[in-house]
C-alpha cells in the first residue's frame, strides 16, 4: 500500500536493525485518514471471504482493526491483555510473549462474542516473530471458529512470523513488507524487487 510506505519513510523512524518506531500516525499517535485507507484497504483485499467478525489484540490493532470493520461493517473484538473486573466468565485465552516490551501476557476473550458459525479476519499492527497473530489464531480456534486469513498493517518480512503463520496454512495480508533496516534506512519488498530488475 503505497500511501502506507510513504508514511513509514516519512514519519517512521529506524531504532534498530529489528525495530521500527511509527508511534507518530499508528501506535501511540494516530492518523484517522491513514486508519480509514487501511481499513479500505483491508476490505478489499479480504472481500469475498464470508467474513462475520475482526478480532486484534490491544492497543495498536484497535485502530486499523476498527476502521476494516466499518468498511466490512461487521463487529471488532480485542483480546484484552490485561485481567478485568467485568472480563471473567467463559474467556478463551492464549500466552503471548512481545520482544519489543520483553513481557508475557495471558490475552484473553469472552466466548460470548465468538462461536463456530464465525468466520474471523485478525488483524494486527506489527507482524515480526508473529507470536501475537498465533495467539489470536489460538483464541479464536479455541471458539470453533474459522480464522480466514489475518491481516497485518507492517510486516517486517526478514522476521520469521509471515512464514510460521503460512506454514500453519493460514492467509497472511500485510499492507507494507519491510525487507530491511539496515543503515538507518527502511527498505520494502517491492523496492527489492525493483533493485533486482535494474
């Protein structure tokens, strides 16, 4: 999605060789007409596929995850990461480990707002080592439910998470494919290509 690249090159800023910070427009701050294109995007690119419910994970997969239900016009839920008080009967849960924030989490949601006749699109902010889209896969399975694909707004593609979900069976959409970091610099997969070719 070239608008999508335009603002990681613009406004993402290179931490590492591993991380990308975009807290100015996807997960701290957020630019609701870039949420709107993603969630546009995201209805074109799973249209066809019977979809019933989005589920992603708080906070950063909220967003996105919002706007495809608006333009799919059908409910979002997020898998909560932290215990709630109103949150504790019949919950399907999963462990999910973040190398960015180096914690573990149980996610968890209520079986009352997925079951097996739903067809489910996930979706999330970030796509590395894909440890959140398996526990999303997890929790939603555990429904009886059909996971349809999962879709990713960044993917970092020279991380390991695109190939386990894929080798798992599972439709993996991801709007922007980053091929690397390296130097300070974001490189995407379709520039690769483009270098290959010249």
């Amino acid at each position: 999605m070239r608008l999508l690249e335009e603002k990681i090159k613009s406004n993402g800023q290179v931490i590492s060789e591993r991380v990308l910070k975009v807290d100015s427009f996807l997960n701290h701050q957020i630019d609701p007409k870039l949420m709107l294109e993603i969630g546009k995007e995201f209805a074109k690119v799973f249209s066809g596929e019977g979809i019933t419910k989005i589920v992603t994970i708080e906070s950063s997969g909220i967003a996105p995850a919002v706007m495809a239900g608006l333009y799919m016009d059908v409910p979002v839920i997020f898998a909560r990461k932290r215990k709630s008080l109103t949150l504790v009967d019949e919950l399907l849960t999963a462990t999910v480990h973040s190398f960015t924030k180096n914690e573990t989490n149980e996610i968890s949601i209520s079986k009352k707002y997925v079951n097996d006749s739903d067809r489910v699109l996930i979706i999330d902010d970030f796509l590395a080592n894909g440890e959140a889209a398996l526990g999303l896969v997890e929790v939603v399975r555990q429904s009886g439910a059909l996971v349809v694909g999962i879709g990713i707004v960044i993917e970092k593609s020279f991380q390991p998470g695109a190939q386990k979900l894929q080798d798992l069976g599972l439709r993996v959409e991801s709007l922007a494919r980053i091929a690397s970091l390296s130097n300070g610099e974001v490189t995407f997969i379709d520039e690769k290509v483009e270098e290959l070719i010249k």
